[in-house]
C-alpha cells in the first residue's frame, strides 16, 4: 500500500471532520465506478474479516484489510472511508462499496475550510452507517413523518430519500402548485358566479369570451395558449384535476423544488395547447389536464422506472387509481368533445391537450424527476429532450402562423 494511503489518519468523528479547518474537498465527476478488486473478491475479503458473520467489521480489522489489499484503492476516498468506520467503530460490505463505487471522486486543495458537498457526504455516510432504514426511525414529529412518507413516495433510493430526510427545511415551502390550484378555484368561482352555473359551464354562451381560455380564431393572443389552464368546464373536471395535482404535485415540489416542478407544468400546458392547435384545429381548450397530466404521467413512469427501489405503500394499488382517475378525467373530455356543441359551429373544447401532456411527462418529465441531487443543467438527456421540446414548439408556431390560411381552415366564429 503506498505511503501517502497508509498515512491517512482520522482522529475524529466525521461531523468533526467535516467541520475541522483542512482541505477544501470538491466533488468531480469521474469514470472510476468500481473498486480495483472485482466486487466478488471484495465480499470474501469482508467475509474473512468478519469471522461472527454479524455483517460489520470494526473499524482496526477494516484498517488491516486496507493495508493488506487496499493499495489500488483511490488515497484520496480512503480518509472518508476511515472517518465513517471511526464514526461508529464499525464498516459493513454495503456501506464500503456505496461509497467507493459512486461516480465522484474526492479531490483535495488546500484552502481554510472543507466545502459543503465534503460535509453533506460525511453526514450521509454516518447516517447509513447506523444500519437503521429511514422507515424504521422512531421519535419523529408530525412534520418529521410526513417529510419522511413524501421521501418513500418519490425517491427510489435510500441514500437520496436519507438525505433528503436531513436536509428538508420546509424553506421555501411548496408554494407553486398550491398557488396554482387557488387561482384555479379562483377564476372557477368568479365564472361560477358571473354564470350562475357550476356544471359544464362551457355550455354557457359567455363561457369562451373570457380573456383566458384558448380559441382558434383568438390564437393571435399568445397568452391564451397558457392562460386556459386556469379555466375548467364545470364542476367535476375541475375537482379531478385538483386531485391529482394535490396529491402528485405537492410532493413532487416538497422534493424536487419549485422550479423542476414549475417546468414540467407548464411545459406541459404549452404542449397541450399547440397539440390541439395542430391536430383539433378547429376546437377551443380549457383545463389544465395538460400540466397535470405531464407531472402525473413523468411519476407513474419513475415509479415503473425504479419498481424495485421505491418503497411507498401499496404502490400498485396507488398506481392503479391513479390511471383509473387519468383514465376517467379523460373519457369526460373525449364525451365533451363529441357532445352538441354548444357555439354551432365551434365544437366543444379539445381532449388533445391531455395527450400534449402525457407526451411531455413521459420524455421531459422523466428526466427532471429521474435524479434527487444532479442539478439539470448537468443532466445530457435532459438537453436532449428539451432541445426536442423547443423544436416542437418552434414547429407549433409555425403552423399557428401559415398553416391555417394554407390550409384554408374553416374556423368557427369568434365567442
């Protein structure tokens, strides 16, 4: 083992460590992703050292097996290895290969203080250390369980939904999508009232003549293309939707932040509308099935994605009512849309838009969602997929601009 690994000494806890004045530690991305020895070999390894069998090797037999076979091992990752087995007097196999094998590599530089990223990881590995699954932890508040039942519900992997458990300070809250459902129930009431009608009120003849919802001969009108989210045919269309961006949104916000969630939503709001001023020429929208369907449909397939490693509760039954609900909301507007129209000639508002959506979760969604701590703008697929999205939208413009008057649409009259 060469001398600058064997010299690695940690004298201290890691929340010491982490805290000690020392080198700054930056985390890289690195192609070293296994440990030199193959995996197999590591495991007999372990396995010797722990004559018991009780899974866990002290922290004075681990520093003997890194002397005897721990010289191809990176010197740098040894010092966080010492400091989690000094942490707790113990090291089990699981805990050596999560930390050797991950895609980072510990670089040091000197500077007067360790940097956050060093200090997150310390924690982290001192947190699985203790060998007790997250689910498993008692004495928690209120507030504590439901941050750790939103973990299980959106997170497939431990480690993440550990360190997001730690790290949660409800600062700032979920705000965006609860915002958005207040406006929602707003403008719902204010045309309730206005109407005097709370079940399809599209068959109201004042319904379309608002300043939001999208119509083929006010498309000139770009907002309109956003703005019709706020609107909702009635009642029960309303109410569905609510539901499911309560149930999926909030959380997906609590873990993932405003701004992730914020760009699916209305990537997928765009998406529907465009898709409906392609493919339904002719038809209004209302609704905002088009987000709400992007963010359900972009959780579904994670949780498809990680089946093995999301541990929610009855998870196939909650996925089976959640496409039961999708599946409903859905069938109401294909009904609505072939049902006597209510401006003749201008036919009912559109179903495309949930279509927009799903498209959007399935492809954009996913990928925002796919990862806990990599910030997008290192995700390569995520690129990929926005790039696709903005030609879309590119696309969708200019059929909004030529399309029509080349194709001689006959469009119905303005509300």
């Amino acid at each position: 083992m060469p001398d600058g690994a064997r010299d690695v000494q940690v004298n201290s806890s890691p929340a010491v460590a982490a805290n000690a004045e020392g080198d700054e530690i930056e985390v890289l991305e690195s192609t070293d992703v296994l440990p030199a020895a193959p995996e197999d070999q590591w495991k007999s390894l372990f396995d010797k050292y722990d004559p018991e069998s009780s899974g866990f090797i002290s922290t004075e037999r681990f520093r003997d097996l890194l002397a005897a076979h721990g010289s191809e091992l990176d010197p740098n990752k040894l010092e966080v290895l010492l400091a989690l087995a000094d942490a707790n007097g113990k090291i089990c196999y699981q805990d050596f290969v999560n930390l050797v094998s991950k895609r980072v590599e510990f670089v040091l530089r000197m500077s007067n203080k360790r940097s956050n990223s060093f200090r997150r990881a310390i924690l982290q590995g001192s947190r699985q250390l203790k060998g007790v699954s997250l689910s498993e932890e008692v004495g928690l508040g209120l507030s504590q369980r439901l941050v750790r039942h939103v973990a299980y519900e959106t997170l497939p992997r431990e480690v993440d939904r550990k360190w997001y458990f730690d790290s949660y300070t409800c600062c700032p809250p979920p705000w965006l999508i609860l915002a958005i459902t207040i406006a929602e129930v707003a403008v719902f009431i204010y045309y309730g009232v206005q109407l005097d009608r709370w079940v399809l009120q599209v068959s109201s003849p004042a319904y379309l003549r608002g300043a939001l919802p999208y119509h083929p001969r006010l498309r000139a009108q770009a907002w309109r293309f956003l703005t019709y989210a706020f609107m909702h045919t009635g009642i029960e269309h309303l109410g569905l939707n609510m539901a499911m961006q309560l149930l999926v949104g909030v959380p997906l916000e609590m873990v993932h932040g405003a701004l992730r969630i914020g760009l699916v939503y209305v990537c997928g709001v765009l998406a529907g509308s465009l898709a409906v001023s392609v493919t339904d020429m002719t038809a209004p929208v209302v609704g905002s099935s088009g987000g709400v369907y992007a963010l359900v449909s972009a959780h579904l397939a994670n949780v498809v994605m990680n089946w093995s490693g999301m541990q929610c509760q009855f998870k196939l039954f909650r996925m089976a009512m959640a496409l039961v609900c999708m599946s409903v909301e859905f069938g109401r507007a294909v009904w609505l849309r072939f049902y006597p129209q209510a401006f003749p000639p201008c036919p009912n508002p559109s179903f495309v838009a949930h279509l927009g959506g799903v498209a959007v979760g399935l492809t954009l969604g996913v990928v925002v969602l796919q990862n806990y701590e990599q910030r997008l703008q290192e995700q390569s697929l995520f690129w990929i997929f926005f790039c696709v999205y903005t030609l879309f939208i590119m696309c969708g413009v200019f059929w909004n601009v030529f399309a029509y008057s080349l194709l001689d649409v006959k469009l119905p009259p303005p509300p």
